[in-house]
C-alpha cells in the first residue's frame, strides 16, 4: 500500500474517531494541547497533520496510535 494511502487511512480514521467522541474541537484542543487552528483545519480537511500531532489527539480521545509491521515477502 503506497504510503500516501496509509496516511489518508489514519487521518480519515482519526476523524471519525474525533466526530464519534461527542468532545467539541474546542475540548480536544485543551486535552491534546494541539492548536485550535490546526485541529480545526484537519477536522475541515484543509490540511493535514504530523504522526505526533496525531498521536496527541488520539490520546486526547483515550485512543492511541500503533504501528504494526507487514510481512515482506
């Protein structure tokens, strides 16, 4: 899977779970310490985020990233 195709995965699914929290933009924001100005960009779909960024909202979330290895073959 192209890399590009992973990140779109990960940020379509961080935004489900933001919208599934019930937590307003501005609640994630002070729990993830993220900028209220990229988390309302990345929720509008305006731009994008870094892993780390997005490891901050998910633990905001009660979630976590984790990153699993494919078997080459």
């Amino acid at each position: 899977m192209p890399a590009s195709t992973t990140k779109q995965d990960l940020s379509a699914t961080l935004k489900r779970a933001i919208e599934q929290s019930g937590l307003s933009n501005y609640k994630i924001w002070k729990l993830s310490g993220v900028s209220q100005s990229v988390l309302n960009r990345f929720t509008s779909g305006e731009r994008d985020i870094s892993l780390a960024t997005a490891s901050k909202i998910a633990s905001a979330l009660g979630a976590e990233l984790k990153l699993s290895r494919k078997a080459i073959v």
